[in-house]
C-alpha cells in the first residue's frame, strides 16, 4: 500500500460523531484545502436541510418594511390643498371675466334693455301710460279714449284697436259701460336702434252701470314700440 492510499483511508475515517455535531477542535484543526473542503461541506448541508440562517442585517431592514406606514395627518395637507384651491380660484376668474368680455362683444350685448337702465325705464313709462288710457273707457265719454289712442298708436296698431272701438261706441252707451284698465306688470325684451319690444299683463275691471254687473279680467299682449319725434308710439299690439 502506498503513502497516498493510507492518507486517503485516514481522511476518510473522521468520526461520524464528531461531523455530525460539527466538533470545533475537529474544524479548528483543519487548514488549507482540508478547511475549504469542510466549509464547502457546511455550505452545502445547510442547502440540503433547506435551512439558511438569517443575516441579521437584512431582518431588521424586513422588519422595518412589514411595519405599516401611518397616514400622513390631514393638516400637514392643508398647504397644499389651500395653493390648489387658490389656482382653481384664480382661473376661474380669469374664465368669468373672458366670458363677459366675450358676451359684451355679441350682438346681444346691443340689447339695451341689458345694460341701458334710463332708457328702460323710459320705454316701460310711455307703454305702461298709454296701456292705462287706450284699454280704460267710459261709456259717456268715449272721446276722450279715442283722442288718447290717436296720439300714441301707429300703423297696424291703430288700425286694429280703431276697428275694435267702434264697436265700444255703439255698445258701451247701451250698457252703460266702464271699463278700467292698469298694467299690472311689464318687461322690456329688446331695446334697440329706437325700437322697443315688451311683455304687458293688464288687469280689468268692467262695471255696468245698467244692472250693476261687475266683472274681472286679465289680460297679456305683445307691444311693438318705436321712439319717433321724441316721444315713445306703439306700433304694433297683439293679443297673447
């Protein structure tokens, strides 16, 4: 038996023992490839039991990370809510004042009745005025409506309402009719260029004076204006 053969026979007789409960004195006494060789062994023990001991670096670092993240408190957000809610603010300004800009370009905005108050209120006057006296007529006195009629109506308005008062010259004497008229409400819809356009709703009352009748009513009409010699005329009336 060579030399070679007894070293091998000796290297191999480590005692069962002492690999299985990894004697130190064994493993200390153990240098150069012998050393390797059993660190290689260790290594691939704890592969095959499937057991690997933990750094304890990378523990703490898994530890932290399962540990739930706490929600960040409402008011540490208010800064940020706060800058924006002031840009939304800000650009919403911005947008209203595009958007009148833009209405105040549009042929609407030539609608006085949007934007010339006195010349409203002058309209509304004149109409509301000659309502009261043209639609309100004493059966005694019948001319006095019609001189009223004639100085503020015009064109298909004149011709219309003079058809309807002919009727009122014969049957008001008879019953002895008085009719009173006031407007109870009145809207400008377009003011322009010295034409009017308006919503009136009148209220009635007649009274025959014959029997002592009394009757109510209420009445809506379109009126058509137009400002001529300046002064307010309706040219146009029509029943709503």
């Amino acid at each position: 038996m060579s030399r070679a053969d007894i070293v091998s026979e000796e290297s191999t007789a480590i005692p069962v023992e002492a690999a299985a409960n990894g004697d130190e004195a064994g493993t200390e006494g153990l240098t150069g490839p012998a050393s390797a060789e059993a660190e290689t062994s260790g290594e691939a023990a704890e592969t095959e039991s499937g057991e690997v001991t933990p750094d304890p670096g990378e523990t703490e670092t898994e530890a932290e990370a399962a540990q739930p993240t706490r929600p960040r408190p409402a008011w540490r957000s208010l800064p940020a809510l706060l800058l924006a809610a002031a840009v939304l603010l800000t650009g919403a300004g911005v947008w209203f004042t595009l958007e009148a800009r833009s209405a105040a370009s549009t042929p609407a905005a030539a609608n006085l009745a949007l934007t010339d108050v006195g010349a409203t209120a002058d309209v509304t006057s004149a109409v509301t005025i000659a309502m009261n006296q043209i639609f309100s007529y004493s059966y005694d006195r019948t001319d006095v409506t019609e001189k009223a009629a004639a100085a503020v109506l015009r064109g298909t308005a004149k011709d219309s309402y003079d058809k309807l008062f002919a009727e009122v010259r014969q049957k008001a004497p008879e019953q002895k009719l008085v009719l009173t008229s006031r407007v109870s409400a009145i809207a400008v819809q377009e003011l322009r260029n010295g034409h009017a356009r308006l919503l009136v709703f009148l209220d009635q009352s007649a009274v025959r004076a014959d029997n002592n009748a009394t009757d109510s009513a209420a009445a809506q009409l379109s009126v058509t204006a137009e400002h001529t010699d300046g002064h307010w005329v309706v040219t146009a009336l029509e029943p709503r």
